[in-house]
C-alpha cells in the first residue's frame, strides 16, 4: 500500500518531494501523465476522463490515497470522481480509497482560515462590498483560471481579500519540456507584469496556481518584488495531509519508504531541469 501522487507531468514532483520529506517511511507512487501534459489548454470532460485513468492505475498499483498534485485537475475533476467514481472504486477493490486534491490546502493557506469557515455576509449588494485590504495574485493555467475556484472560494471566507488571477498559457509545457532558464524567465516577468499592470500595482501575495511553476518559483520570486508573499503550495498540502491522516487512519500507507516513478509517456531519465530541480537525474519507468 502507498500514497499516490498524480500530476499531468512533473509539477507534481514539487508536492511529491514535500510529502516524502513529510512522512519519510511512507511509501510512494508517483504517476506524470506525460502523453497527455499539459492539461491547462484540455477541455473540462476530457480532463476529468484522463484524471480518473490517472487515479485508477495508482490504485491498481496499490495506492490508498491519491493526492492530484496538480491545480487543474483539482479544479475541474476532483469533486465529480470523489461523489461518482470513489463510491465504486471502494467497492471494486474492497479497501478504502480516496482522491484530494490541493486547492483546498493552498486556500487555507491563503486565508488563514479552515475549509469548513465560511464569511457572514451582511446583505450589501456586490457594489457596496467592503473595499480589499490586501490582494492577492494567482498564477495558473487557462483551465483553472476559467473554473474561477480561488476567485470564488477565497471571496466565500474573506471579503477583505480581493484576488486576480493571471493564465499563462504555455508556461507548463515549457517547464515540461526542460526550457532554459533565459526562456522561461521571458515568459515569468511578461506575466508577472500583465498582472500588476492589470492591478494597478504588484499583488500582497502570489499563489503558484500550478505545481509546475514551483519548480521555477525562483523566477517568480525575483520577477515580484521584495516583500511579496509566494505562497507555497506544496507545504500546504503536506500539513493539510498530515491533519487529514490524523483523522482517517484506516488507509494502509505501506512503511518500507518505497518510490516508484511512473510516466504515460516515455520512460527514461527527465529533463536537466527537473534533474536540477530534483538535486539529482530522476528516471521514471513505464506506466
């Protein structure tokens, strides 16, 4: 039995090293979609239908949660598999199972307040809310830009918080693909400027709205400047993952610190980026 960790390609990598680090005996599958990344231009069904694939072959593998270290897919998937599909997994394999997803985490984090608060609203009409102290920018692909779920979730917990979010199409795959660093810092200052310019001024915090921009947060960091916040996204998870084993301890998570690495694409070593990343070449062998 293990942790699953899936993510379209390699973003997931980010989340996966925190969580290794956070439960070092625990042991782990990670599954990269890499036929099929990235998943921020795909249209919602077909999102949904490559995230169950995803999910069901780290069950099959032995997996008794499933984390979807990536944003789009828990945006646009998680919630249909966890009320359609988890019912009848956990039937079929007789065992407990089940998919989270990390927005969740990465809203708490945002807000400082649990998942379950929800703000008293006091009947203004949207017009005469109260005026954002602080703002927060999102980073993130086209997919999850348009399902608006850190835009709305945030705003359900803390009206005094006014969020942007900036889609950068593209940014994935050329993460994904082991882009220099010369390119790559191109396409982060263009975004990083979009947004301000569409603010008015630089954002309170940043959220990294696609665990493949974490693997060039250093990008990001130096495009923003000192004193913004990057909220980071792969803590998160694992302290909400920590809390969630706490309460649900009847999923068997294995104890021998295994980690396999799987891809849908060609199997063999990653690119020099995420070996540089990694802090050492990482192989992934076939799913």
């Amino acid at each position: 039995m293990a942790i699953g960790v899936f993510d379209s390609g390699v973003g997931g990598l980010t989340v996966h090293r925190e969580l290794t680090t956070r439960f070092p005996t625990r042991d782990f599958i990670y599954l990269g979609d890499q036929a099929h990344a990235p998943y921020g231009g795909r249209g919602g069904e077909d999102i949904v239908e490559l995230t169950r694939a995803g999910c069901e072959r780290l069950f099959e593998a032995g997996a008794s949660v499933v984390v979807l270290a990536c944003n789009t897919a828990s945006a646009i998937a998680l919630r249909r598999l966890q009320q359609t599909w988890i019912p009848g997994m956990r039937e079929k394999l007789g065992r407990p199972v089940n998919v989270l997803g990390i927005i969740v985490p990465t809203i708490e984090a945002a807000t400082g307040l649990p998942w379950s608060y929800e703000a008293e609203r006091d009947g203004r009409l949207e017009g005469e809310k109260k005026q954002a102290i602080d703002v927060t920018g999102v980073f993130c692909t086209a997919a999850t830009a348009m399902s608006r779920v850190y835009e709305i979730e945030i705003d359900k917990r803390r009206e005094d918080l006014a969020v942007f979010t900036e889609p950068c199409p593209g940014l994935a795959g050329l993460i994904e693909l082991g882009a220099p660093a010369e390119e790559l810092k191109v396409v982060v200052d263009d975004h990083v400027d979009a947004l301000r310019r569409r603010i008015g001024r630089h954002p309170d915090k940043a959220i990294l709205g696609c665990t493949h921009y974490e693997i060039v947060a250093d990008l990001f960091a130096a495009a923003l400047p000192p004193g913004v916040q990057v909220i980071s996204q792969p803590a998160a998870v694992a302290d909400s993952l920590e809390r969630y084993f706490e309460r649900h301890p009847e999923y068997d998570l294995g104890s021998s610190g295994r980690r396999d690495f799987l891809t849908t694409g060609t199997p063999g070593p990653q690119s020099e980026l995420i070996a540089r990343f990694w802090g050492a070449p990482l192989t992934f062998d076939a799913a």
